[in-house]
C-alpha cells in the first residue's frame, strides 16, 4: 500500500486558520503529523496555500536536508540571559 498524504485545515479559533500535513501508512493504523503550520493564518485560503506548498514539497522529494537544514554548534538556553 502506497503513504496516504492528507492535508486537513482547521479553524481552531475563529478567523484563525491552522493546516496540518498527516501520513498514514496502513489501513486502522494511527496517521502522524509530518508537518503543520507554525502559527495561525488569516483565511482558510491562506492555510490551504500553504499546506498545499509543504505537500508538494514533500512529493517532490526535496524534503529534509535541503528544505531544514540541521542545526549545528546548538545551545541550551540558560536562565540566566
């Protein structure tokens, strides 16, 4: 069976537009978040555009390295900044 890809948008709050990208690898298996939107969008329009932009993304198989690249040299944030 070939990964199921669904994008689902959600107006959590009103005129607050989330979108989310799923995968599901099998029939009755629990889908995973593959990636979502980082914070609310203005129409459902707007959510759809960009959820549909990180789909195609994700098929053309240029996800990963190139679209987030590792962070390097990272530091914990310390309480005291």
């Amino acid at each position: 069976m070939q990964d199921t890809l669904e994008l689902i948008i959600d107006e959590a709050i009103p005129g607050h537009f989330f979108w989310t990208l799923v995968k599901q690898y099998q029939a009755g298996e629990k889908p995973f978040v593959v990636d979502f939107a980082m914070g609310p969008l203005p129409s459902r329009q707007a959510a759809l555009d960009a959820g549909n932009a990180c789909l195609i993304r994700h098929r053309s198989g240029s996800w990963g390295a190139a679209v987030w690249p590792p962070v390097q040299n990272a530091q914990r944030p310390s309480a005291d900044h």
